[in-house]
C-alpha cells in the first residue's frame, strides 16, 4: 500500500507531521504532486486511502470534530503545551470559534498562552 510521507513538516515548531500517512484525498487539496521524476505508466499504482496509520490517530491524539470544543476545553485548563488533530477539511473559521468558546469556558488567560498554530486539522497550543 502506497503511503504519504512528507519529511519536510516534521521539523517544525507547530503542527509537526501534519502529512504523515494522510490519504491522497487531504493531500490533493492542499499539494502538488512532482510528476517530473515519476513515470507516468508508475502513477497507478500509487494511492493512499486509508487514515488507519495517519499520524495523529495512530498515536491516539486525534479528536473528531464534535469532540473539539470540550477537548480544547479540558486541554487548556490542565496548563500544559498540546497538539492534537480533528478532520483535515476543518474548516479554520469553525476551529477559531472553538477555540474561543473553548478558552472562555476554560477560564483560562489568554496572555498565558504563548502560541496557537493549525494545519490541515492539526492544533498546536503552546502555553507560557
């Protein structure tokens, strides 16, 4: 089975491994693919359709988006740096809503957060 690997997101500082073993469908919305070192009588046989070693689901830090409010509520009370990810076609309006709805309801301060990132349904909170 044909596998999305992109090296190039694991360094860096938020949303590491956004693309790691996402399905082609994720990837044709957001990627080019370099047809110029790839035979196209090879292109066939590569696809990636499944989300069953995607990297956030398979280390268990993938929260469906119905699930995002409370999540975030929770997170962000315990006072600690997290990373999780909800749909890939998330929509960034609907995540800033939550977030927000989330961070008041949490109590929390927002000048005690240090960042906030997202990408392709990966959220990075970093917390001062």
């Amino acid at each position: 089975q044909w596998a999305v690997v992109d090296v190039t997101t694991n360094d860096q500082d938020i949303c590491a491994n956004a693309v790691l073993f996402v399905p082609d469908e994720v990837m044709r919305g957001f990627f080019a693919e370099e047809t110029s070192y790839l035979l196209d009588s090879e292109l066939y046989r590569m696809h990636a359709e499944s989300y069953d070693d995607e990297f956030y689901r398979y280390s268990g830090q993938y929260v469906p988006v119905s699930e995002v409010k409370d999540y975030l509520a929770a997170k962000l009370s315990g006072g600690q740096d997290f990373t999780f990810r909800t749909d890939c076609n998330v929509e960034e309006d609907y995540m800033i809503t939550m977030f927000s709805e989330a961070l008041a309801a949490s109590g929390v301060n927002p000048y005690n957060l240090e960042g906030v990132g997202m990408f392709l349904g990966v959220m990075q909170v970093r917390v001062k």
